[in-house]
C-alpha cells in the first residue's frame, strides 16, 4: 500500500518532531497527537494486509474541513473511502445518527459529544463536493470509524458510519480486498491528483460576460435630459437602457457547473441537523442524562477533593502550631 502524508507538521521521514508536536498540540489540543498516532497503527497494518494499488491519502488539505481534524481517505480498486483513527478507551453505542456513551454510575447509555458519527459524515461529504466540483465521478462509497484501543468495545444498532474495532482491522481489509473492482489503476491515480491538487473554478463576474466594449465603459447615475420648451411642453420620453438583462443569457460559460447560491463547502451540520435522527431532543428513558451533565442550581460552591486536602492540611500544621506556642508559654512559667 502507497501512503501519501500531507501534514504539515509531519516531517518527509514521517515522524513528528518536539517542536511540531508543541505547536500542534497549542494549535489543535491535546488530544491531535494521539489520533496522529492512532493513524500509525491503522496504517501499518492496513499495509500488511492490502496491495500497491491501494493508496491511502493522509490529512490532505480540503475546503470545509478543519486541520485540526486528522482523517485518511483510501483510494481502492473498490471506491474511496474515509477513515478516521481514534485511540479512545470505553464503552459507545452508535444508534443510528447518535454517539452514545456508558455510564459506569447509572450504567446506561447517554449522549456525548463530538457525535463521531457526525464529524464522518461532514468529512465525507467535503470529499464529495470537491470531487463532483472537479466533474469527477468516482464517489465516496462510505466512512469508517476505526478504534485502535483493545479495551473499545462498540455496540452498532443500524450506525450511519461503518464502525471497525482494534480486532477486526484486519478483516476490513481482507473484506475490502473481496469487494469487486469499480475504478481502473488509471482514475486511481486521477482521484489522487484531483484530491490532492484541485481544479476550482473561480468566480464569474458580470463584467467578464459582456462583450461589447461600450457596455463596460461607466455610465454617469444621473442621465442628462435636455430641458422641455416652456411655451409648449412635451411628454419626455424615458431613457432606452444601455442593455437587457436577457443578453446575459448567451455568454454563460458552460465549462464547469453553476455554483449554487449556498456555501458549497460550508459544514455539514447545517444539513445534517434538519433531519430528524441528528436533532437535539429530551432525554428519553431509553438513554438518560448523565449526572454530571444536569445544571446544578445556583448556591454554595462545592469544594473539590484536591480543595478539601489543602484545607486539611493547612488545619494541621495550625494545630502544631498552636501546640508549640502553648509549650513555650508553659515552659517559660515553669509549669513544665
């Protein structure tokens, strides 16, 4: 398998530097170095399992997806795939659009957030539109969440992303390899370069569409009149207009699709979120809210355990203290 890493912080020996680690984590939180590292272990034993014809993009650079997001797109013999490394540690659920979590107090399932499941989705779909912009039309077959932690255990019941654990790595690949082919060596090496160096259409504007060069000239806001006779006034006849708005229709430029009046790389969310399965609603009995989400009402702050150990360790050196003061005065008057 042909790895292609595209991150800027990852140097040509593909390793991670103190420094590039440093700014990243500034950059992007502390949690990016380990899903850096959780696309080590997915990629090396995806390499053992799959051949040279299968290239795996690493953290290539696309409109509408946040850096801070690592993520691999797969190019196959079968379609291009989106895979997303987590090196989290639990117990999930993927209920069909939701992302839950166990609870080990109430030992039931509650939401939590990011939605994996989600944050797939919207990466496919930014593949997607760069890929249809360009009139490519090979399509994104699916998404997949891949958990390199031994100790993940996940429940899927009907996920809207295909959902891979730390052992069954293997077998996706050998699934994978099962699959029949839908894409020749030659437009898997155009899908590399169309993802890798897109071909955007840049804006039109009004003034490229007209011709005439007399059109282009500007035109004075207020028209000057000749002034009507006062003996013997006239109707005026109102301005001919310089152009029709029909003219623009012939000089449409039909060499890449008309961009809609959307956003085309704004985040899924947006989209997602109409549909019923991915909104916001009231906890259900099936999967309450965890305790620690409930909003406490407004009183006396709590003191946590590392407040309640100073505290406790301050009253004892006052007590030896006090205990060392009363020695003295007690020796001093010569009752000790």
């Amino acid at each position: 398998m042909n790895v292609i890493e595209k991150s800027r912080f990852v140097d040509d020996e593909g390793k991670i530097s103190i420094k590039n680690r440093l700014s990243a984590t500034l950059d992007f939180g502390s949690d990016w170095y380990g899903r850096m590292e959780a696309q080590n272990v997915v990629t090396h034993r995806l390499d053992r399992a799959l051949g040279d014809q299968h290239i795996l993009m690493r953290n290539a650079s696309i409109p509408g997806i946040d850096e801070s997001e690592p993520y691999m797109i797969l190019v196959s013999p079968q379609g291009l795939r989106i895979l997303i490394a987590f090196p989290i540690r639990g117990v999930f659920r993927a209920h069909e659009g939701e992302w839950l979590k166990l609870n080990q107090r109430s030992r039931s399932f509650v939401r939590t957030k990011p939605n994996l499941q989600l944050m797939a989705l919207n990466i496919q779909k930014q593949v997607q539109r760069l890929l249809d912009i360009q009139k490519f039309g090979a399509p994104v077959i699916e998404s997949v969440l891949i958990f390199t932690h031994p100790r993940t255990l996940i429940d899927g019941s009907r996920p809207v992303c295909r959902v891979v654990s730390a052992d069954a790595i293997e077998y996706f690949a050998a699934n994978l390899e099962q699959l029949p082919a839908v894409l020749t060596p030659q437009q898997i090496h155009a899908a590399v370069d169309v993802i890798l160096y897109p071909k955007l259409p840049e804006p039109q504007s009004a003034d490229g569409l007209i011709t005439d060069p007399n059109l282009k000239k500007p035109v004075s806001s207020e028209p000057a009149f000749e002034p009507a006779p006062i003996q013997a006034p006239e109707p005026q006849l109102e301005p001919t207009p310089a152009f029709y708005q029909e003219d623009f229709d012939q000089f449409q430029d039909t060499s890449f699709p008309q961009a809609p009046v959307e956003d085309p790389f704004k985040p899924v969310e947006e989209t997602y979120l109409e549909e019923d399965f991915f909104q916001e609603f009231s906890t259900s009995e099936e999967f309450p809210p965890s305790p620690t989400q409930e909003t406490e009402p407004p009183g006396k702050p709590k003191l946590t355990g590392s407040q309640w150990m100073v505290l406790g360790i301050l009253a004892v050196i006052e007590i030896v203290v006090i205990l060392i003061f009363a020695y003295i005065v007690l020796r001093d008057l010569g009752m000790i």
